[in-house]
C-alpha cells in the first residue's frame, strides 16, 4: 500500500503531497488570521454577511440544540448560532489552525459571547467527538481548504444526530456570463494586490483565489455529501453560483 506521504492533492494549482498541503494551508491561516475579518468584507464586498445570513436562516437551529462550527474561523456563525440555542444549548467553534481559533476566542468573548460556546482545535478529516452528538454542522468557506474532503465530510456525519443537519456554505462554480468575468478579473487581478495593502500578504490570497477555482462544483460536491453518507442533499445558488449552500440530512 502506499505511504500517506505519496498520496498527492492540490495546493491552488499547484499539485503537492498530503501533508505538504496541510503544512501549507496552515502557513496561509497562520498569515492572514489578523486581518482575517477585514479581507472577508474587502474580498466580498460586505456580501459575505448577507451569505452567511442566509445559511443561519436555513440550519433550522433551536434552542437547546447543539451546534458544531467547523473550520469555524474568527467565530461569524458561532456567534449567531450561541444567541439561537440560548443558555440551554451549546455551540462548539472548531478549526484545525491555532491562529485563527485565537482570533476567534477573542472576538467572542469581547461581544460578550461567553456561556454557552466552547473552543476546540480539531482536524475536520477526525473529528474529536462522540458518534451521534450535534443537531447541526457547518462549515463556511472551509471544506475547499481541507486535504481530503471526502474524509472530512464522513466525520461530520459521523457526529451528526440522526435527524440532524449539514450545511456546506462555499464558493462554487458561476453560471457563465458577465459576472462570472467580472469575477475572475476580481479574483486573480485585484484581490493578490488587495491582499499585498492591507495584509501585506498576495500570495496567501492569490492561493485563495486559486483554491476557490479548484473547489468541486455544485454537482460534484454534492454528490460527494451524497457518497459521505447523508441524504436529501441540496444546493441552493446564491449571487450566480460565486457561492452555493449545500444541505444534507442524516436519517
């Protein structure tokens, strides 16, 4: 059989071992983490917020409900989700990247967020947690950075209640067209300079940038959450395909 270190994947266009990539992404979180939130509403033009909106408003979460936030990042779902399941509930914010769980423990606690939301540095490929424990997962613009997807999405199933809800928010595939143009002019043109200003840092958001056009699309990811194990996946189109919100039920 062959060694681990063998297997290849991508790294943007780039094609790398196994744990190059992961030695690689968490080199990328590790340098953007600080402006992390900044270059969210920069990159996305605020529209990020209306996105991520859209995916609360579809998770169905309710008081007394546990949640996990994979590759949860500076804490923007975690923090909704900890008003939604009140005191009774709990909100578990995990990501694989040290730096960027900090920022998120940070902003957290200084909006007062502080009773019912744990921190937990966890790989999405395994999970840290009981079979069978949280009403509802999801992972926000996370999965595409993850070395095997496949992997990762048998995890979350794995610690998913039977009843229980993914949500898979990611850049996608856009419908062809004006938009899709503007948006590849936007992504390999402007955003590296962007992130050159004001996070002294292009080559982490040009890889970005390439990550996104390497993603699965609509289709393909979901026939993988299909394959993973859930059922009745759907995916919903948001601002022509740049973004999709992928949904699957475990029974």
């Amino acid at each position: 059989m062959a060694d681990k270190t063998n297997k290849t994947t991508d790294f943007g266009f780039l094609t790398v071992t196994e744990e190059e990539k992961s030695a690689m992404v968490a080199g990328v979180f590790h340098s953007v983490a600080v402006n992390y939130d900044l270059m969210n509403d920069l990159m996305s033009l605020g529209i990020h917020r209306i996105w991520k909106r859209f995916a609360i408003a579809c998770s169905g979460v309710r008081a007394g409900q546990r949640i996990l936030d994979v590759a949860g990042g500076t804490g923007d779902l975690t923090a909704k989700f900890s008003r939604l399941v009140a005191e009774q509930g709990r909100v578990v914010l995990a990501d694989i990247n040290a730096s960027m769980l900090t920022m998120g423990r940070e902003k957290l606690r200084n909006a007062g967020i502080v009773g019912n939301v744990s921190y937990v540095q966890a790989d999405a490929e395994a999970l840290p947690f009981l079979d069978n424990h949280f009403d509802c997962i999801t992972i926000s613009f996370g999965l595409r950075n993850v070395t095997n997807k496949e992997k990762a999405l048998r995890s979350m199933f794995r610690v998913l209640k039977p009843g229980g809800r993914l949500l898979v928010l990611e850049f996608s595939t856009p419908r062809p067209g004006p938009l899709s143009k503007a948006y590849d002019a936007w992504s390999f043109h402007v955003l590296p300079k962007i992130g050159a200003l004001v996070a002294r840092d292009a080559h982490s958001y040009r890889y970005l940038a390439e990550s996104i056009r390497r993603h699965p699309d609509q289709e393909t990811l979901k026939n993988m959450i299909n394959d993973a194990g859930f059922e009745g996946v759907t995916y919903t189109n948001l601002t022509a395909g740049i973004v999709a919100l992928h949904r699957g039920f475990k029974f």
